[in-house]
C-alpha cells in the first residue's frame, strides 16, 4: 500500500458522460429507467464435477487475513417449484450494432454509460470499441495480451466509473488497465496466483472478485482496490473452487464445484459469513445469478434454472421455473425484470433467450437472439451485449420489454 493512489476513473476522464449518445432503442414515453447500480457477476474456472450427493455435511471455512473462520452449513432447501413446459416461441430481433473481427470472442464486457465495449478473443487480444456512432462502432485500442504470456482472456469487467478494466486470462494472473483514455489502456499491474475465470467489481469499484486457482487455494477471493495499484486480498470464500459468482448489495452468491450454491454476508468483506444453501446446481455448470435488490435468485439444477426468493437467506423459498431448453443462467437485468440465459455447455445451438421474470412465480420468454454464451448489460438495462463467435452483437432491450406490456 505504499503507492501512492492513482485518481479514479471519474476524475481522470475528460468525457462529459452527459453528451455521449444514447445508442438503445427507447420505448414509449422515454428512456427506460432502473434502480441504483449494486449488482456485479463473476464467472470463474470450474475445476471439476463434483459428486450430486456432496451437499456439505461438515463445517465450511472463509479465511480472513489467512486465518480460517468455520461456520456450520444450512441443511437442504427443498425443491417444490413445477418444471414448465416451453412456453410459445419468444420473439427475435436484429441486433443494433454488430462488432467484427474479435477471434473467437471468449469474453465481453460493457461500459456502464452504454458508450465502450470490450471483446476478448482466443487470439490473446483484447478490443476496446468505441459505440458513439451506431452506424459505425470504431475500435480505439487494441490490448495484446501475449506479451504478458497468460494466455487468452477468459473473463473482462469494467469498473463502474468505466476507469478501469479487469482481465481474467484463461491460465496465469488478471490484469488490470487503466482506460479511462479508451484509447489508450494502461496496464496498471497483474494479481497473480492460478487461473481466473471472470471477474466483477463491487458497485462502489472498490472490492474485486476473482478466482484464486492456486494449490490450497481454489476458491474467489475478494480484493481491496483502493489502490489499483497495489491490491490487497482481503478474503477467500474456502468451499472449493467456484464457477460463478454474483455480488448484490452486501451479499455474494457462489455456485461450487459440489453442485452447492452458497450465499454469503461480506457486510465485512474481510470476514465473510456463510447465510444459506441450495443444493443440486447441474454439474459441470454450477451457474448462478443475483438481483441487485438481493431478493431474488436464479439456479441452473439438473431440471432447468430455478428460481428462488431469499429474503430470508437461511431459507431460500422456490417460487418459479425455466425449462431445461432455457439453457443455463447468465444475468439478471439491472432492475430485475428480465434474466438472460444461453446454451448449456455443449448445447451448440448459439442462441441467447430472454425471460420476464418480473413475476417470479411464472416466468415468460419473451425473445431469443443470436449468439452466446457472453454477456454484459450496460448499467440501466438498455443494451445488452452478446458474443457470437467472431463478433459482439448489441442489442436494445426494450423490444423485449415491450412484449411484457
């Protein structure tokens, strides 16, 4: 910590956010609007399949400052909620913007403000994309990630003042760039220790999740950044290795390797406490979402995704359904109301639908697009980025809002 702390993104752009176009497609009567921004989603590594009876039976462990904190598990939830049959073909729409020339694009990310996209590609390349002119998105910069010899990158996130950028590469360290000058990233220093998977920032920017894929160390683990230069680990969530993870207020949702999703308290973030379980994520996946309200969560068990309230996080409450066509979950809208969802591993059918789950008790599709299985929305919820192998397709969301209607 003894670098000195750079400025934030805010204050180093020179951008005024209030002139930079809004490129999304607004519904009647105006710009769609949504809640304050505390929801961040973290795909990581999955090392292994673990066995479906392995739900835990004995004491879990958080570490704090590397001593091990051991909390009791909370017993099973029970599984009551009807499987649905597919509801009637949701309806599909061409995309505003289509990005080409990303090699087989592995990872997006979108700004907050709508205006940069980054798209990872398995060339070791990252691109930064510049969205001001719909008709013609421009590339800014171009990040190489081979001269940091950590391979492709496997996961990307802006922070929410868009200052900084965090890639996840598929075997050695996450870097981070400052690109608060799209044009020109600055690679501001590498955490090492193990492959990641994705990465994500806290609402605030200050915490970032990551996969620690070190021996006796599998598990995410949170970083303190207010000094990007320097982060420091503050904790890791010890249940074994994750494949995704979603922060929502002060909350973080795990889905583990023992097909166990796990919520957990970081009102300290450097003493995270164990709340609640759900048993039974579909092996190989693990895949788990988050609303930023804290209330409402998505599953992928063997039966299709699930849908849960936790308002009380010790008894997680079944309340809707998915079909197993619906693939495995992605991400929730910003303000909740539509959950995106892409193919199951191996499914190949490279089409992302959208569900209105407004209503968690009867969730509706309500279009399908082409491309996945990556994902980022911008902050209010308007567009929603989508790879498809060698190209990002940005979509608006409000035609699918406007099924709902």
């Amino acid at each position: 910590m003894g670098n000195p702390t750079p400025p934030r993104g805010h204050s180093r752009n020179g951008d005024d956010r209030s002139s930079i176009p809004d490129v999304s497609q607004k519904p009647p009567g105006g710009r769609l609007r949504t809640t304050a921004a505390g929801l961040v989603v973290l795909a990581l590594t999955g090392c292994g399949v673990g066995d479906p009876s392995s739900a835990p039976t004995q004491p879990v462990e958080a570490t704090s400052g590397g001593q091990p904190v051991t909390m009791a598990p909370t017993p099973a939830t029970t599984l009551d909620a009807p499987t649905p049959t597919m509801s009637p073909r949701p309806g599909s729409y061409a995309p505003l913007m289509t990005l080409r020339g990303t090699a087989e694009v592995s990872a997006v990310a979108l700004r907050a403000d709508g205006r940069v996209v980054a798209s990872a590609g398995r060339d070791e390349t990252v691109r930064l994309w510049d969205l001001a002119n719909p008709g013609k998105p421009m590339v800014t910069a171009t990040i190489d990630l081979s001269q940091l010899g950590s391979g492709p990158a496997a996961g990307l996130a802006f922070s929410p003042d868009g200052g900084l950028l965090a890639v996840a590469t598929s075997e050695v360290a996450v870097h981070l760039y400052e690109v608060s000058d799209w044009h020109h990233p600055l690679h501001l220093t590498s955490i090492e220790g193990g492959p990641g998977g994705q990465v994500a920032f806290s609402s605030d920017g200050l915490l970032l999740g990551t996969a620690a894929g070190s021996p006796g160390q599998p598990a995410p683990t949170l970083w303190d950044l207010h000094n990007p230069l320097s982060p420091t680990p503050l904790a890791t969530l010890a249940t074994g290795q994750a494949s995704r993870v979603a922060f929502a207020k002060q909350y973080a949702l795990t889905g583990h390797s023992d097909r166990v999703a796990r919520l957990w308290s970081l009102a300290d973030p450097a003493a995270p406490v164990l709340l609640g379980s759900i048993p039974g994520l579909r092996a190989g996946e693990y895949g788990v979402a988050i609303t930023r309200s804290a209330r409402t969560v998505a599953v992928r068990l063997d039966a299709g995704i699930r849908l849960f309230d936790v308002a009380n996080p010790s008894s997680p409450v079944a309340r809707g359904s998915l079909p197993p066509e619906a693939g495995t979950v992605a991400a929730f809208s910003p303000d909740g109301v539509l959950l995106v969802t892409g193919d199951s591993a191996g499914a190949g059918r490279n089409t992302t639908l959208i569900y209105d789950v407004s209503n968690p008790a009867s969730p509706r599709a309500v279009a399908a697009l082409d491309g996945g299985p990556h994902f980022a929305f911008n902050d209010d919820g308007t567009l929603v980025a989508v790879g498809n192998r060698t190209s990002v397709l940005i979509y608006a969301t409000a035609p699918a809002r406007a099924v709902r209607t």
